[in-house]
C-alpha cells in the first residue's frame, strides 16, 4: 500500500518490455482493474508494477536502479485502497534461485518515507 502519487522505482537495471493498461481517468474497469502496468527485463528475470496513475518511460527504455517508472495510481472513490503490485519471475525457476530474487528484490531502491 502506498499514497496515491508515489513514486514507482525499478528494483534494478533493465529494459522496458512492455507496456499495458488503461487510462486511469476511466476509473476502475470490472475484476478491480485499475491503471497502467509496465514492465521491466533484467538480466535475472523479469518485472512488472500495476495499478500506475501515470507511467513515464516507453518500450525499449533503458533504465537504470532507482528509476522513475511512473507513481501510484490514485484508486478511484477509496484513496485509503491506492496501492501497487511488483511482480517478479526469474529466468532460472529453481526454487534457491527464486529465493534469491526475492531477497534482491527486498534490497532494491524505496522512495524515502514510504513502507515497504
């Protein structure tokens, strides 16, 4: 959970892969679909973040740790609900591996002030 109009950092390097969603001025879609998701190839896996009130980078971007990708979304009629999701899935797929990545991921850049 975050505030509405928190920065949405890159855990590390990469290149932006993708991007997906809707406009968030078209409020919240049926099955709590909300904003826009982008995502992020790493050399170890791949990342996505979701529910982004505004994203500011294009595919084939390449992106340093620490970059602004965009900010949460703020969640139509229920501010308190404003949050992301960051996803990961690595390359490799063995269990110690994973545990890893996740470990990595719990070390990345945090926007100052905010949990987690």
């Amino acid at each position: 959970m975050a505030p509405g109009g928190t920065r949405v950092l890159t855990p590390e390097a990469g290149v932006i892969s993708r991007l997906s969603g809707h406009d968030p001025a078209l409020g919240e879609l049926p099955g709590a679909v909300f904003g826009w998701s982008v995502y992020l190839t790493t050399a170890r896996g791949f990342f996505f973040a979701t529910h982004l009130g505004n994203r500011h980078v294009h595919v084939g971007q390449e992106l340093d740790a620490g970059s602004i990708v965009g900010h949460v979304g703020h969640w139509p009629r229920d501010p308190a609900r404003s949050h992301t999701h960051l996803g990961f899935t690595a390359h490799t797929g063995s269990r110690p591996a994973s545990v890893h990545e996740i470990e990595a991921v719990a070390r990345a850049p945090r926007v100052p002030g905010h949990w987690p």
